[in-house]
C-alpha cells in the first residue's frame, strides 16, 4: 500500500474562503445593536457550509482509497467536528434566546458584565475616556434588559425606600432627589409605597447615562407622571428647581461614581435640615475601619466582613468599576448623622456584603443635646428644645452620652446614632464594653419571672414615684406603666444589651401596631410578616442597634417555635418539654394547664408531673447540675449556695405550693407560659390586656405624657447608673435578685449599696428578693443607714407570689439623708465609703 504524503491544499484555500468571508461580515457589523445574534447564525452557518464543501471536494477528487491522507483524517477532521458541535451550541442557544427573554437577557447581561469589560480593555485607549462615556460603554447594549438582570442582584432597594419613607416626619408635598437613578426602577418602587402623583411636588432622577436616562423618560410617560424629571447629569454639580430636599437616595450608585466625595458634599447642600438621606449599596467594612467613631454608625452587626470576601468581591467588581472600598460609605457616615444602618448579605449570589444606611443633617440633634442628658441623668433642669444650654449648672450630673457628644463635636463627627432618633427611650451606652461579650448577643429571658402585682401590693406606687427596676424582658416595666396612677418616671436598666433590644421592641410596638398584631407578637410570640411591620412600622421608633438585632434576629424569633422558645432560658423549657415527652405525660401537662378546678389541678400533679419531675435522675443531672442552673436558668454558684443544704428541696418548696394557691389555667400566666409556649387571652401580663393596651396607647398620665414615654432604657452596670443620676431623684428600686451573685467577701455589695444611697429620696425604698430567707447583706444595708424589713418570707408549703421562685422579699428604706450625714464618717469593713462618690460625673467636670 502507497500512502501518499501530499498536502492537499485546494480543500485549505476554500476553507481559508469562508473563513475571511466571516471576519469580514464580524468587522462590518461590529457595532450593530443586534450583531450579538448575527455573529451566532453566521457562525453555524459558516461552519456547517465548510463541512458541506469538505465532503463534495473529496468526492470530486480522483484519489483511490489507498492514497488517503492521513493527517487530513486524523488533524482536519477533528477539527470539523469540533467546529460543528460549537456551532450546534451556538445555534441552539440563539434560538433558545430568541424565543426566551429571560435567557436572552441573561446572555447579554454576561456579555456586557464579563466578556466585554475584558475585551474594551485590550481595544479602547486608555486616558481619553471621561465617566460618562464609561457608563455608555457599559450600559449601551444593556440598557433595555437592565431591570430585568438586576432584580437579583440588587437587594435591598425596595426596603431602603420602604424605610426611608417610615423615618420621614413630612408625609406630603415631598422633593425627592434619586441620585444615579438609572432606569427609574427606583422611582417605580416608590410609587409602590407611596404615590408619586399625589404625595411628590417633583422627583427628580439624575443619572450620567443618556441610554439608561432614555428607558426611564418612556418609563415616566407610560406612567403620565408630570412632577417627574429626568437630568442627564454629573452627580457632583446638577441643579434642581427647588432650593432643598426632603429625601434623597443613592441607590447603588455611589460605588459607581469616582468623584464619590464631590457628590456626597452636593447632596449635603441639597438636603432640607428635617430631610432625609438613605443609600443602599455593595460595601466591604472591616472593624478597623471603624476604629474611633463606632457610637456614631447605629451598630456593629453584621458590620465586619471577613478578610477573603471583602477581597474577592472587592477585585470581582472592580472589573465593571463599581468600588466596594469603605472609604465611601465612610464619608458618607462622616458627612451625615446615622439613623438606621442595616448589613446584610446577598446570599443568592455567593453572599455578597451590601448596607442600607439611612441618615440625616448631622447638626439636626444639637439642639436637643442638653434635654436628652436631663432626661438619662434624671436631672430638674429640663431645658426646652429651642435652648440647648438653658439651666445648666455645674452640679447637673451628665450622662455617658453627653460626653461621648461633646468628645464628637470637639473632632468634627457626627453625634452618637441615638442622638437622631425619634424616641429618647434609649440611653446611651458603648456597644464597645467588653462586659457585653459574656451573653454572646442573645438575651436571656425572653419573659419575666418576679410577679409585678406583688411589687405594686407592696411598694404601693403612686403618680410622685421615680422608679429604677432591672429590665428582664421588660414585661413588669410595662406593667408598672399600665397602673392607674403609673411613675412619672421608670429607668429600666440591664447590662445585656439584647434585654434592652427586647423591651425596646415592645415599646414600638405601643407605639405604631394595632392591639391584635402586638396579641400575635408578644401573646401568641408569632407572627407571619415581621420584617415588614420592622422595616414599615417599628423601625422609626427603635435605635439602630435594637434594629439591626432584630432585622437579624427577628424572622426566626417569630417564626417557627416563637419568640418564647428563644433567649438563653429556652433549654430549660425545652428539656422540661423533652422530659415530659419521654415520660409520655405531655398531654397531662396540657390537661394541667387547662383544669378549671383546683382539686383537678392537684390531681393531675400529685399522679403524673410530680413523680417525674422530682426523680433522682432529674434531681441529679438537671436540678443539681451547676452548669444547667446556670446556663438554663440563669443562676449563679453564688446564689445557688444560697439556697440551702438542698437544691431539689428549694424546687419543691417552689413549686408544690403553686399548685394550690391559684389555676395555672386562669391566674398564673408564668408557668403556663413554659408549659403551653404562648400566653392566653385571660392568663397574660397587664401590657396584653385590652385595658393595658389603652393605657400605654392612649390614656394620659398625671404629667401629660403617655405612660410610655416615661420609661428610659439604660445599657450598663447598676453602680453606673446611679453614678450618673442625680442626687435624690429616685424614689424606688428594685434591683431583684442580683446581689445574690455578688461575693460575701468582696466589696461589690458596699459599693452598689453606697451608690444607690446616694440616689434615693430620704424614705426612698429599695425592693429586693432573694433565694435566701434571710441574705447576708441585709446587715450591710442596715449598717449603711436603711431599715430593713422583710415583706415576705417563704415556708415550707406555702408560697409568697404566683411564681414563688424566691425564699423571700426584703424592703429597704433610706432613714436619712445625704446631707445630715455629710458629717461622719462611714467605713464598712475596710471600706471608706466618702470614697466612693468619686466617680460620679458632674458637668463642672467637663470641657464644654
């Protein structure tokens, strides 16, 4: 066999044909609109005819089956191949394309995001383009499936709208500025909430792209909107017919605009001094960015982005240059104060980090810097709004806040983020303190154990009283709120800022829901659209650290099991659930929580529950556990020493005799609570009833406010809140159980005492209970210049309350005052206590 080796080049130069016919066609089409389609059929074609045109050109050749070619089979044949599976796809795919809009715009958005940035870097010059040609290289061929190929990936536009418009005082005759608007998307969005035609003197949209500018005016005029205005314009120096602002957005549009200072300075000019300003956006914080001015960014959640995605995404999307660098989000924070700030993930995408941040003139809260220290120090010297410095003396006590505002003012900085918010509930406090770190960002209760109907039988409140309690859940602040003739004035305080979050939720919640979907949140601790009524509702009335908790926290707290089966007390309940199911007796613990009659009641608990909840195994690995008490339900070594010889015998005590005291169904909502998961309509604390409802919603106090604006939530250490208070302003306090945890042999008790001394009126009341009947500081109040007495001491088989958790209840009264005894000198121990006022700050001792 003679096998030729000749190169057959006459099938070459027809193909070598084809193939210049094809670039040509390319080049004469290159800038078509539609040449993306072309290039796909062209293609197919080409090479379809190139195999067509092989075939006949063997067949016409005179070659004998001995003289193949054998590196045209093994080399041009391949290749063939090659070429027609590729151009099968393409041609698959174009026809797909044609018939599907999704998948075309899917293929042009990867065209323009992926394929072309890298081709304009290789054939466009660089140094002659300026940033409006950037945009039209980039949103030309995209402009008209914009909308469609964005809904994805940017989150977060509807709800920075939705929340811009909540934290608006003005609700008509708006200007609204949507800076980078783009196809006018955003201005659709908004009609959705509110309506442009009836609540918008004149939207203006300012973008530097005449092709997305384009797809916006047909937009406005499908819509026959006359108040809106579309402005080809530079961010940095457009003009508008008005001389402010009440609202203006960048809607991921600041990463895109290189002069970002430049605009964010114009927007500062252009906004009313009551507007507002929301941005929604990429970003890539890290906590070193932060470093200096934490007070002032409304909360650190979500905020740090670790190392390997603030990287990658921040070199992904520079390709298309848009900038995640936080030096923009920085300067905005700088250049305006913080309402809101929200930090969230786009995890449909490969979690990519972006914010809603909503914002407003930085100098708008100064003149109320003076009445919110007042308020947070109890002080007498309530300056007006309009006088910030009215009344001042240098006695005045001041606040933590008042000084982290001062120390701002002296660096240029924008005020703490509670400064601009709507309600003065929140005192301030240092999201930095290294205390908070031991509760992990989780409340421990998300109810509260003491019974507040004994606290009111005892202490008697009246209209004149100032009172200081620990918050828990905050369910007997409300209720002392709820009281015919409630406290001018309640300080809740907590050191777990999540505590203060959970109270401070169901204050907004009084104030902007209806009483059914307050029933559905905090009675039944589940509701279907949280994250809306947040973002629309509650969100105006909360601080911006209690909004990001729950914006991150909230869907699954009231969701699922509900809010009740959350909080580091949820494991008790839970094993107790367990151990119930495993001992089948779950459906006597429902029967239990349903008797209407007290002998059924002790029936179903001396037959079923008794037997199972007192056994040695429980009693051994549970009730006897340090760790649980303390991890589950939240007692201390210490306190747990208090209870005697015998833990399990302190859990009988407390609970047999509620069992015959009163109808867990009807009169004791505490423990039916840990049984059932929820509350019922007749079983609930005073702030659920419809008496409660329109007590702190509607009903005036003795003072003129509603009983809810009386209440201010302080974030710290007891010692330090009394340190900022004034002198004699409190006339009640109840401090629970806390002191139980201190250690008999250190100071703590001493210093605390002292503090809370110092505070009280003369006569003033300290209201304290305890696991054991009689505490080893009831000597030290005592020798501190208070009568003690105890108003309730638990034996064996009865109870003192409906929850019946402590073995006794100790009421401590001030006999005389500060000023009588300035005189003497007064050691506890080793302790000087004349010492100890050193800490408390007063404004004689700052530099205003």
């Amino acid at each position: 066999m003679i096998i030729s080796t000749r190169k057959d080049t006459s099938f070459q130069r027809r193909r070598g044909i084809f193939q210049r016919e094809n670039y040509k066609y390319r080049s004469k089409h290159r800038n078509h609109r539609n040449s993306r389609h072309f290039l796909f059929y062209f293609s197919f074609c080409t090479h379809v005819s190139t195999l067509t045109f092989g075939i006949q050109h063997c067949k016409s050749r005179d070659i004998v089956h001995t003289m193949i070619d054998v590196d045209f089979i093994t080399s041009d044949l391949s290749k063939v191949k090659v070429f027609t599976s590729v151009s099968l796809f393409c041609g698959i795919v174009y026809f797909v394309a044609k018939l599907n809009k999704t998948i075309n715009s899917i293929l042009v958005f990867c065209w323009a995001c992926f394929v072309k940035p890298l081709i304009q870097k290789k054939t466009v010059k660089t140094g002659v383009k300026n940033q409006q040609q950037n945009l039209e290289l980039f949103y030309k061929n995209q402009a008209h499936i914009y909308d469609t190929t964005r809904t994805v990936l940017l989150k977060g536009r509807k709800e920075c709208l939705r929340l811009a418009i909540s934290h608006l005082q003005k609700k008509k005759d708006l200007v609204w500025i949507d800076i980078g608007g783009g196809t006018g998307s955003n201005i659709e969005f908004m009609n959705q909430i509110s309506s442009i035609s009836k609540n918008f003197k004149a939207v203006y949209l300012v973008d530097l792209s005449p092709s997305l500018c384009e797809v916006a005016r047909n937009r406005f005029i499908a819509h026959e909107w006359t108040n809106v205005h579309v402005l080809v314009a530079d961010a940095c120096d457009f003009t508008i017919d008005y001389k402010s602002a009440d609202l203006i957005t960048f809607s991921y549009s600041l990463s895109m605009i290189p002069t970002f200072n430049a605009a964010i300075d114009n927007a500062v000019s252009k906004l009313d001094k009551q507007g507002i300003i929301a941005t929604v956006d990429f970003g890539i914080q890290s906590n070193d960015t932060s470093i200096g001015r934490v007070n002032t960014l409304g909360g650190l959640v979500n905020r740090n982005i670790p190392w390997i995605l603030r990287n990658f995404w921040r070199i992904w999307f520079e390709a298309d240059k848009v900038f995640l660098d936080s030096s923009r989000r920085n300067y905005l924070e700088y250049k305006f104060g913080t309402i809101k700030s929200v930090n969230q993930y786009n995890k449909t995408l490969g979690k990519i980090p972006y914010y809603i941040w909503v914002g407003c003139d930085k100098a708008r809260s100064s003149q109320i810097l003076t009445r919110l220290n007042c308020l947070a120090t109890e002080s007498p010297y309530l300056a007006p709004y309009t006088s910030p410095n009215a009344q001042i003396t240098e006695s005045m006590p001041v606040s933590k806040g008042h000084e982290a505002a001062i120390a701002n003012l002296q660096k240029n900085l924008p005020f703490p983020s509670l400064y601009y918010q709507r309600e003065v509930w929140r005192v301030y406090y240092d999201e930095m303190n290294h205390l908070y770190e031991q509760f992990k960002n989780q409340y421990i209760y998300a109810f509260t154990w003491e019974d507040p109907r004994e606290d009111h039988n005892i202490l008697n409140f009246t209209s004149d009283d100032t009172v200081l309690a620990i918050t828990s859940a905050g369910d007997n602040i409300l209720s002392y709120a709820t009281l015919p003739n409630p406290p001018k004035r309640i300080h809740a305080v907590d050191l777990n800022p999540c505590q203060n979050h959970l109270l401070e939720l169901k204050l907004a919640s009084f104030r902007a829901l209806k009483q059914d979907q307050i029933w559905q949140m905090f009675g039944d601790g589940r509701i279907d659209n949280f994250t809306d009524l947040l973002i629309d509702k509650l969100g105006p009335h909360m601080s911006s650290n209690a909004f990001q908790y729950w914006m991150d926290k909230g869907t699954n707290a009231f969701t699922g099991k509900g809010l009740y089966d959350t909080g580091s007390s949820r494991w008790a309940i839970r094993l107790g659930k367990l151990i119930f199911k495993v001992c089948g007796i779950s459906k006597h613990v429902t029967a239990l929580c349903k008797a209407s009659r007290i002998e059924e009641q002790k029936q179903i608990w001396n037959e079923y529950i008794k037997p199972v909840l007192f056994n040695r195994i429980v009693g051994s690995f549970l009730v006897g556990n340090p760790i649980f008490l303390w991890k589950a339900l939240g007692v201390p070594a210490n306190q747990a020493k208090m209870m005697g010889p015998s833990v399990i015998k302190y859990v009988i005590d407390t609970l047999e005799p509620i069992i015959e005291r009163s109808l867990i169904s009807e009169d004791n909502y505490f423990y039916y609570l840990c049984l059932m998961g929820h509350y019922s309509r007749t079983n609930c604390p005073d702030y659920l009833t419809t008496k409660g409802y329109k007590r702190l919603t509607g009903q005036k106090s003795v003072t003129g406010d509603i009983p809810i604006d009386n209440i201010r939530l302080h974030t710290d250490l007891l010692n330090d809140v009394f340190a900022r208070l004034s002198n004699k302003s409190i006339t009640i306090a109840i401090i629970m159980d806390h002191m139980d945890w201190f250690d008999p042999n250190g100071v703590d008790v001493i210093n605390e005492i002292t503090a809370i001394k110092q505070c009280l009126v003369k006569g003033g009341r300290v209201m304290l209970r305890s696991a054991a009947t009689y505490p080893w500081y009831i000597k030290t109040f005592e020798s501190l210049g208070f009568k003690c007495e105890a108003a309730a001491i638990r034996k064996s088989g009865k109870s003192i309350d409906r929850v019946n958790m402590y073995a006794s209840t100790w009421v401590c009264t001030k006999l005389e005052s500060d000023d009588e005894n300035s005189g003497d000198e007064v050691v506890v121990g080793d302790v000087d206590i004349a010492k100890l006022d050193a800490g408390r700050r007063r404004m004689s001792s700052l530099k205003i």
